[in-house]
C-alpha cells in the first residue's frame, strides 16, 4: 500500500490533537493540555445529558450544533496544518453532521491518524443514539458496525491478543490489577471485524460472547485507524465511575496519539511514566510558588529578586523539551532534574520571605488588637468607675 507522506502539523514536534465529543468525559486527552507533547484542541459534541457538564456546556442540542460550528476547523486546510491526529470519543454524528466527510477526507487524503473510542454515541450507536454506520467515517474504521447493540453487563473481563504489538507492549496490561479487573468497567459496542483488521484485545462478557475491544488497522495512504470499543475514560474510573484510576491511563492515551501520529511508541514503561510524573509535579510546584510571590505581594513585600530566578527555570525547562519532543526521555529527566534543584531552593526563599511578611502581618494585627484593647478599657474606666462625665445632682426623690 503506498504512503502518504505526512509533515507534522506543529513544527516544533508537538502533536496537534482534534478531540471531537463529550468535553466532561475526555480524560486523558484534558490532562494533554499540560503536556507540551501535545496541542489539543476541543469541540463539544455530544448530545446526551453530560453536553451540559464540563468546561465547554451546552443548555440544549441547538447550543452544540453553535459550538461545532463555533470550534470545528473551517476548512480541510485548516484541519490538515493544525492537527495531527482526530479523536471521535462520545461524538454524536448528527451534532457533527456536515464536517464528516471533511474529518475522512483528512485521514484518506490528508493522513492524519484516527481514534474512535465506543460509547452509546459511537459505532453502531445504542439506547436510542443514531450510528455511524454508512458514513465516510465508518469507511475508515476497522470495524463494523452493529446498529443499537451497547453491551453494558456487569460480568465482563478482557483479554490481550497481541501483546507483541507496538502500542500493546508499551503498558503493563496486569489483567490481576483491580483496576483493570473490575467488571463494571468495561460496557462497550458490540461491533464485527473487518477483513484486514488487527484485533489487540477483546472482552469477554457474561454471555461468553468474544467482542473486539481494541482494533487497528491501515487504510490506503498510510493513516493509522484505531477502535477502541469500550470509552478511554473507563481506565481512569474504577468499577465504572468510582474509585482509583489506573495508574497508565494517561500513558494509554498518550502512547496512543503517538501511534496515531506513526511516530514509534516508547517502550520503557517506568522511564516514560517518570517522565510524564515529573512534568506534572515541576509544573504544579513552580504554579504553588508563584501563588505564594503574589500573596506575599498583596501585602506589599518586595519578591523581585525571586521572580527573577523564575525565568532561569522557564529557560531550563525550555531546554529540556526538545528532549522530551523528541521522545528522549532519559535526556529530559536529568535536565528537569537540575530545575528541581533550582525550584528547592527557591522554594526555601519563598517561605523565609513568606514567615517574615507574616510576621509583619502578626506584629500589625496585634498592635491592632492591644490597641483597641486598651481604648476600649480606659473608656470603661473613665465612663465606669472614675465617671468622670456625671456630676452630682441633689437627690431627686420625691417626697
């Protein structure tokens, strides 16, 4: 099958990801905004209850049809020089109606990867949702649909085909986990197979049935396709929605953009995990510092020679993401661990700076307190005991 050739849509090595569905169910892909590995963009487009939960609501079906028309690439230029992989998750096709086949034409033509993830809005649809059966974008997938079958019983459990597939090897898949174990997690769309599909995993449920689970594939051009019929979000919802996630959620969902983009999918499970761990934990603490600078500002201490050296930790974690961007993970962690270095100590001047202005603050309140203390006392003494604003009066008894 000949390839299309693919330039990367962000030129500095991020992956630009169009998420198309349920905004309040799109973990891992929200979690992606601070990565820099990752340029993401969101429409929502689901019209099931959950449209009106989440950071992008929507009061009514008319609200999402705005916001896709609102948020959706306007043309396939625009689509194919901004994004590098879509991602169809709890998407309802009539609230993305008639960008379809522009959204197919930028993985036939334009190559970029597609990831459709199951939900009764997806493949074959169910409890009353409409499928996508018979549409440019079923063409694409390596499944076909069964119109209205959502299999939502609790007994189910899921097994690994290829676990000597790219994707499949970068994850630990302990099915003895409990947070892979666990039946409840696991509804999903019953689908068929196309001829030519690579199945990686399936679910067996109560009725013994062998449902594809997570399925890939090629089409002409190159692109890469993945189904996957369960929703992504069930890995960060134990037993459905409580409870722990599983610690590699978010690792799945990267990895997997990364198989999208056909870049090669890191390996080195604990390396790679360390890695997207430490971006996380420098990015809060500098975030916790600059919170305690500016309250320390609001009450007028000088934190100028601190927010100075924060530019030198911008500078070094900017040095460290062509690292990362090029999946060099071992490189970016002994760069990052440099900036922890520098975050430590800054840290230390930002709480030696924060107990002397409270100390200030102490000082201020208690003279506050001990003045007003003392006012109020000599007023009691002066009105109370010397009373000295009553004169005597003769005795106004009568007789």
């Amino acid at each position: 099958m000949p390839l299309v050739a693919r330039v990367q849509a962000v030129e500095d090595g991020r992956i630009g990801v169009l998420y198309i569905g349920c905004i309040a169910r799109s973990r891992p892909f929200w979690l992606m905004r601070s990565d820099p590995l990752f340029r993401t963009g969101f429409v929502q487009a689901t019209l099931r209850d959950w449209m009106a939960a989440g950071p992008m609501p929507a009061s009514s079906a008319a609200e999402v049809h705005r916001i896709v028309r609102l948020y959706m690439p306007r043309t396939y230029h625009d689509l194919v020089v901004n994004y590098d992989v879509i991602v169809l998750a709890s998407a309802n096709v009539l609230a993305v109606g008639p960008h379809i086949d522009m959204l197919a034409k930028g993985v036939s033509e334009g190559g970029l990867g597609l990831f459709m993830g199951g939900d009764p809005e997806s493949f074959g649809g169910g409890q009353g949702l409409p499928p996508w059966g018979e549409t440019s974008i079923d063409k694409l997938l390596p499944t076909e649909v069964i119109v209205g079958w959502y299999d939502t019983s609790a007994i189910q459990r899921v097994v690994i085909d290829d676990p000597g597939h790219e994707l499949m090897s970068s994850l630990p898949w302990d099915m003895k986990d409990p947070d892979l174990a666990n039946p409840l997690k696991w509804e999903h769309n019953v689908v068929n197979l196309k001829a030519g599909a690579r199945q990686l995993a399936h679910v067996i449920p109560g009725s013994g049935r062998r449902d594809p689970l997570m399925v890939t594939w090629r089409v002409e051009g190159g692109a890469r396709v993945f189904a996957m019929t369960s929703p992504i979000h069930m890995f960060f919802w134990q037993g459905g929605y409580w409870g722990n996630p599983w610690r590699y959620g978010y690792d799945l969902g990267c990895n997997l953009m990364i198989y999208l983009d056909r870049r090669p999918v890191p390996q080195d499970v604990a390396l790679v995990h360390a890695a997207r761990s430490k971006i996380f934990q420098v990015a809060t603490r500098r975030s916790l510092l600059m919170s305690m600078l500016e309250f320390c500002e609001s009450f007028g201490a000088n934190t100028r020679h601190i927010a100075l050296r924060v530019a030198e930790i911008d500078a070094a974690i900017d040095d460290a993401m062509p690292e990362y961007l090029q999946l060099r993970f071992e490189e970016m962690l002994d760069a990052y661990s440099k900036v922890e270095e520098m975050l430590d100590e800054m840290e230390r001047d930002a709480i030696k700076l924060k107990n002397a202005t409270l100390l200030w603050v102490y000082v201020v309140e208690w003279l506050a307190v001990t003045g007003t203390t003392l006012f109020c006392g000599f007023l009691l003494w002066s009105l109370m005991v010397r009373r000295r604003l009553y004169r005597e009066v003769e005795t106004t008894r009568m007789r």
